[in-house]
C-alpha cells in the first residue's frame, strides 16, 4: 500500500485549503472520481459535492484548523485516523475519528465520526 499517513496528511491539507481553485485540484488529485463522503452532518457523492462539504465546514469554522491527533493505522485498504479542529496551536474545539477506504492509494470513501463538538 502507498504511504498511507502521506494520503491522510494530503487529506487534512484538503480540509484547510481556503483557496477553492487550489483545493479542487486537492480534491481531485486525492479522491477516485466514485469518491464519497459521509458523518454525522453530512452526506456527499462524488469530488464537486466534497469540495462543497469542505467549504460549508470553512464557512462554519473560519479561523479554525484541522490535524491530525494521533498516529495513523491501516490494512489493506482501510485507514483509521483521529483528527482534531481547533485555532492553530490551541485547544480543540472538534474531534473526530474517521474510517477511509483507499483504492490505488486514492481516497474512495470515508465515513467521519464526532467523539468530541461544542454545546452551544
């Protein structure tokens, strides 16, 4: 399998690209054209309505950004990762837990979870 740790970090960089240009070709670099999306928010098929899902969570998060909080496992083509949102440097404010599916050493699927969100 390829570097698998190198796709979620490229994956992370997808989701803290402002410029909508450079992160479509992110996107499209980084996910197969069946690519799919899927957590407790949101649902998105295929790379144009990703790239509209990252967006909303800028929208929603503007000075916050993901990482990764821990180390990354996988077999064969499935990657678990923890990541956490929060100000650079800061406290997390987000933490999520997120299952991805490679194909080629692309992203096909990655279904998110919320271990951790804000109350109000």
């Amino acid at each position: 399998m390829s570097d698998v740790t190198g796709v979620i970090t490229r994956y992370l960089d997808v989701w803290n690209e402002r410029e909508p240009a450079a992160r479509r070709t992110l996107i499209d670099q980084l996910w197969t054209e069946d690519a799919r999306y899927v957590d407790p928010l949101v649902e998105a098929e295929g790379r144009a309505a990703i790239d509209a899902a990252v967006g909303g969570a800028q929208a929603a998060f503007p000075s916050l950004v993901f990482r990764l909080a821990g180390p990354v496992d996988a077999h064969h083509d499935v990657v678990r990762f923890t990541w956490e949102l929060g100000p650079d440097g800061g406290e997390a404010l987000v933490v999520g837990f997120d299952v991805a599916v490679l194909a080629g050493g692309r992203l096909r699927t990655v279904h998110g979870f919320l271990d951790k969100v804000p109350t109000a």
